[in-house]
C-alpha cells in the first residue's frame, strides 16, 4: 500500500508544509502520492511530480476547490483513499480543517500532530504543551494523520521522477460558501518558514513600541516578526503574528524573544527552535529556562543597541 500527502498550494506553488510532509510519508515506507486539488493548479501539480520521493501526482482540478474549502477537499480525499494506508496532511489551518473531516469519513481514528514516525503503525506526538510525548499505536488499516512539519526535515524541490494523473474531481459538497479572504502582504519571510523570527511580548508596552523596538532588528536580520499570546490579544499586532500553542508553531535557526516571558504556550510553538536569544528584565522568566543565551535587561535599552552594533 502506498501512502497519500494531501498537497498544500498558492499561486502554483505548493507550501513549504507540504515537503515537510512528504518527508513524513517518506520515513512511514512505500510509495509516496500526493493529491493537488484545486482549480487551475496543474503548476502546482508538476512542482509536486519534481519533488524528491514523489512517485506520483493525482491532480483534481475542478470550480469545487476554487478556493480549497476544506468540506470539498475532504470529499476528494475520500474518494481516492482506498488505495492508500495512511493519508498526511500538514498541521496547518488547512490540514487541521480537512484531516479530521477525511478521519470521520472514514470512520477512523485521526493522529494529530505527529514528531517522529517510528514504523508504520506508531508515531510520536507532542501532549500538554509539548511538555510530554505519547507513542501512539494505531491498528486501523487507514491512519489518518497530521504532521508537525518543524520535526521534519523538508524534502527536496527537485530530483523527482514522479507522474502526475488526473482524477475526477468531486462536486462541491454544498455545505459551505466562499465569502473573502482577506491577505496580508508583507516583504519579510513567511512566519512558519522564516530562518530567523524576531519576536515580542507584552513587555513592549504598545504596538507603537513593538513596531519601534524590534522593526529595525528584524530588518537588520532580515527577520520575521512574531508575538506572543499576551501581545496579540493586547492589539499590538494582528493574530497571524501568533506563535505558540494556538498560534503557529516555528523551529527557526535564531528565535530571538524581547519581553516573553515564556507561559508554556507560547514555548510549545518555539522551543524546537536551533538558537534561542531571550531579551527579559526579569531573570526568573520562564523564557530562560528553554533559552541558549539570556540577557536580563531594559529592553528599550538593549535591542536599540543590539540593532546598532549589526
């Protein structure tokens, strides 16, 4: 039996999540497929056939996944999954949308979150805040499951051989309405994909501060911003900001933390990160428990100066 990614794709392009899961797929054993559904995405479809352990691309093109509702997505999964043993998907906004509606489907017992793939029918995933791990055994003859794509290493964007097959797209399940989206447009690295992730808390006082102290580091270091839980829900930045348990999870190479404190949300969503740099007054946050280097002191003063010397 073969193993099914669910693809991930924009404009053409697929995620960076995607490659990550097709590692995952790659680590179970056996033929790795991807399924691309979506309308007009043939680029997207090809860019899948190129990647590294791809053997195969079903392409379901069709107005249903115009906008890759979730309902539709879980319906085409369906309707190809009876010849695959496990079926991934990320655990992204879009993974976690469609992977538990494919599991109901199917009537099977979803696996969120995996880390690690330990054969076939066990996988490890992060419980409590990532403070804990279950080794999770599962004896349905489909596993349906999500995967964390920070503990997976992304698969290479060419090399592939793979073929891309057309299937027939379902219908829109009718169940659901596009109504906008709005998109935000921004010049720095994408959050969850970003080599370096500047971030900051409610120590920061204000939006104004945070786009004051840490706009001229991130653009030194040609980072992403991020926040914390306690600052997006101050106003100081949007929620797409978010890292942490219910925001997005990063393992950058350098997470540099200015005034977290570090709730043990907001470390489940960084602490896989290479290098950790926290910036704190205080010396008994949290933060410096899970940090590589720790500076306690005013962070007006320090980042000012840190953006400087660079």
């Amino acid at each position: 039996m073969a193993n099914l990614v669910l693809a991930e794709h924009s404009h053409g392009a697929l995620n960076a999540a995607t490659l990550n899961v097709i590692s995952a797929a790659t680590a179970i054993g056996g033929d790795v497929h991807v399924l691309v559904a979506g309308h007009n995405a043939s680029a997207a479809a090809a860019a899948a056939a190129q990647v590294a352990g791809v053997s195969k691309v079903l392409l379901a093109d069709g107005a249903a996944h115009a906008n890759q509702l979730p309902e539709s997505a879980a319906a085409q999964v369906v309707a190809v999954a009876g010849a695959y043993s496990h079926i991934l998907a990320p655990a992204t906004a879009y993974g976690k949308g469609v992977a538990p509606r494919v599991a109901a489907l199917l009537d099977k017992a979803q696996i969120s979150d995996i880390i690690k793939v330990v054969d076939a029918d066990t996988f490890v995933r992060p419980i409590y805040a990532g403070n804990a791990y279950a080794t999770v055994k599962s004896n349905d003859s489909v596993k349906v499951l999500t995967v964390r794509g920070t503990a997976f290493s992304a698969a290479a964007t060419s090399g592939g051989s793979g073929t891309v097959e057309s299937v027939a797209a379902v219908a829109d399940a009718g169940v659901s309405t596009f109504v906008s989206a709005e998109i935000t447009k921004s010049e720095r690295p994408e959050l969850t994909a970003a080599k370096i992730i500047v971030s900051g808390g409610r120590g920061l006082g204000s939006g104004e501060k945070y786009r004051e102290v840490l706009t001229p580091l991130a653009d030194k270091l040609n980072a992403a911003m991020g926040a914390s839980r306690a600052a997006v829900d101050a106003g100081f930045v949007p929620n797409d900001y978010q890292v942490g348990q219910t925001g997005k999870i990063v393992a950058p190479d350098l997470y540099i933390a200015v005034g977290i404190s570090g709730a043990i949300q907001h470390l489940a969503g960084m602490k896989d990160s290479k290098v950790i740099v926290a910036i704190n007054k205080d010396p008994d946050a949290p933060i410096f428990s899970v940090a590589d280097y720790g500076l306690v002191g005013d962070l007006f003063e320090v980042v000012p100066q840190l953006a400087a010397s660079l």
